[in-house]
C-alpha cells in the first residue's frame, strides 16, 4: 500500500510549531499546541509529574493512539524544548531548506521530529493503513541534559520498541549506539593565607588542581571513551591564596568497564596531586582536601542488528533507493534513557543540520523522506500482528 505524505501540511506544521517559543522550562504553549492536535487525532493524551521534577512549566505530554488492528504498541518520540536564542523564531523557506531569519535558531532540533510524528500519522489515516498502538512522547527539558526522560513516568507506557526522531546526521544513518555518561564535580579546599604577608602559610588550591588537571586524561581516551573538564571557577582576589576551587566535567564511554576506570582515574589525580602537602599553623598541620562526587546522567544504548524496528526502517529505505548505515554516537539523547528502562528504539534523522546555532537549517527532501520512512515502520509494525518477535 502506497502511504502518500503531504509535503504542503507537512511543512506548513513544522514552520508553525517553531514559531512557538518552548526554551527548556518553557514548553507550556507547544504543548497546548500539541495537546488539541493529538486529541483532534483520536488520542488520549496525558502530562506527567515532569515539570515540578525539573522546574519546568509544564511536564512531558504523552499521547495514546489506538491501534486499527491488534499489534504490539510501539513508541515514537521528540523532544519539544530548544535551545537559545528562540524567544522569536521566524522561518523562513528558502526551496529546499528551511532556514531562521538569523537572529535564532531554527527549532527543527526537535520541532521537525514532532512534525515527522504529526504527519506520519495523518498520512496513514489518509491512506487506510493499517495503524498498531501508539504511545507517542513529547519530552521537556531534553537540552539540559535529558531532564524529561529522565523524569518520564514510564509506569504508563507498555511499549517495548520505538523511534526517537532526533538526529541531524544524514538520512541514511540510523543511530543505534550511544555511550553512557557521569557527570563529574569536584570541589578542591587549599588552605587560605596573605599571598603577599605570608604566602608560605597557605596552599593554593588553584595550584592543586593544576597539578591533578596536569595527570588526567582528557580528551579521546580510546575509540569508546572520552573525557572533559569544562567548567573551573575559583578565587576572590590576586592578593589571596585560593582556598577553593570548583571543577565540572564528564566522562562517556560506549563500555561500561571503561567509563568506571575513566572516572575512577579522575578521581586519583586529585587524590595524588594532595597526598603529602600540608603546612604548619599555631594549631597543628593544615592539610588540603577534595570532594569528588560522579552522577551517571545516561545509560549506554545499544541496539542490536537484529532489531525489528531497524529491520523496517531499512525496507523503507530500500524502496527510496537508499541503503541504511547503522551508526554509533557520541552523544547522548532520550533513547539513551528510555533504553535504561527497557525500550529499544533507535535514533532517525529528521534532515536538521547545524542545530544549537543561529545557521540550523531543515533539508525538505530530507524533512519529507523522513515522514514517508517513519509511516512506513509504523505500518509494518502493524502488519507483524501482536507477539511477533
């Protein structure tokens, strides 16, 4: 059965959703948007407990499409948050892209993924596909380091397999690997003293934490691993030895094994860069100290090829003329979440390209592509009939 997309509704739907502000914290309007849309639908559609976990104005939305035929249901999400500046999006068509004027990102980083989802389902509703239950989800606060996901109430999904629409790389290449991720903060305490009475009394905690920075590993540790430190700040004033200095940094690593020994060796730089460093005072001996805390911000993701899910997406592909790459990430996105609680579903790109920057832009035929391959796997899903493996 041929799924004809609407290239004019598909398009008209993106530019409208990115003209809505939804920053991180800020989705409040798109989901109202969103939520008269999915009802329009036939959907039922709920927001969860999100918004008060992360600060937001409102939480994930999440919509329940029911199946024409018995099937499994399966899972389709975007997020709905972009990042800054978009307090005023204008896109603008340029034929075969969609560009901003300039003054803001685009928003396709995630809006066209959403567009994708509105439009697949229209299409085959359109055409009298067959259509299984769908669980659709539309996270907040993903930019601030998958916040929704992290905070979704999956007790109300049933969905094992999905797509995560979400990727600016070409269409062909599906995202079927990702690495895991900690979050690493590090608090240095040096000791306080007059850098020009008595600098021998104190001991600078910025020179400590040289000193650890000097024998970490940063950077590509191998081809799984890498690691940063991007954030340092201490220090009042140049006539002060530093007492305290703050660092942030991460470490991710497709293999588990590597991330905690990439950790644990940040960890022993600072521990040796201290060991045997104190001074004298009326009290006793004065020594430095550190706080080292790690909070891991996303499990790894690993779809295997056997996947049903990329199984269809490469027929619908094939039928396009194109041969389905599978490819591995370095990066993190809600699939690495979902995966965490059980849900397989590889990342799709959406034709977005240059995201997080005011020059993102949309390739239609791309845009397009991606809504016929997206309908087609929802349509193949259903004609597995329910238990397929």
């Amino acid at each position: 059965m041929n799924i004809d997309i609407d290239r004019r509704r598909l398009k008209t739907s993106f530019m409208e959703l990115a003209r809505i502000p939804s920053p991180c914290g800020g989705e409040g309007a798109l989901a109202r948007r969103l939520e008269r849309e999915l009802k329009a639908l036939g959907a039922r559609v709920m927001t969860d407990d999100a918004g008060r976990m992360t600060g937001g104005a409102c939480g994930n939305l999440l919509a329940f499409l029911p199946g024409t035929v018995p099937a499994e249901p399966l899972l389709l999400a975007a997020h709905m948050d972009t990042v800054g500046p978009c307090s005023r999006i204008t896109p603008l068509d340029k034929g075969g892209r969609i560009t901003s004027d300039g003054t803001s990102v685009l928003g396709a980083d995630c809006k066209a993924g959403i567009a994708v989802m509105l439009e697949a389902v229209r299409s085959l509703r359109a055409s009298g596909a067959p259509v299984p239950p769908l669980e659709m989800v539309f996270t907040v606060s993903e930019e601030m380091g998958l916040l929704g996901a992290r905070h979704l109430d999956y007790s109300r999904l049933s969905a094992r397999r999905g797509l995560v629409l979400d990727s600016e790389r070409p269409l062909d290449q599906v995202t079927v690997s990702a690495p895991a991720a900690d979050r690493v903060e590090i608090k240095v305490y040096g000791v306080a003293a007059h850098a020009g009475v008595a600098p021998e009394k104190g001991i600078s905690a910025i020179k400590l934490a040289s000193e650890a920075l000097a024998k970490m590993r940063l950077g590509r540790i191998d081809r799984e691993t890498t690691a940063n430190i991007g954030v340092i700040r201490g220090g009042d004033a140049i006539n002060v030895v530093t007492p305290l200095v703050e660092l942030q940094g991460e470490a991710r690593s497709h293999r588990l094994s590597s991330l905690k020994r990439q950790t644990g060796h940040m960890e022993s730089c600072f521990r040796r860069a201290l060991e045997g460093k104190w001074v004298e005072s009326g009290s006793g001996r004065l020594k430095p100290s550190y706080e080292f805390s790690a909070e891991r911000k996303y499990t790894g993701m690993k779809v295997p090829a056997s996947s049903p899910v990329l199984r269809l997406v490469s027929e619908a592909m094939k039928k396009r003329g194109m041969t389905m790459k599978r490819t591995a990430s370095g990066g993190g996105t809600d699939a690495n979440v979902m995966y965490g609680h059980g849900i397989e579903a590889p990342v799709m790109a959406t034709g977005m390209r240059e995201v997080h920057t005011t020059s993102e832009y949309l390739i239609l035929d791309e845009f397009y592509a991606c809504a016929g391959i997206a309908a087609d796997v929802i349509a193949g899903w259903a004609s597995r009939g329910p238990g397929t493996p």
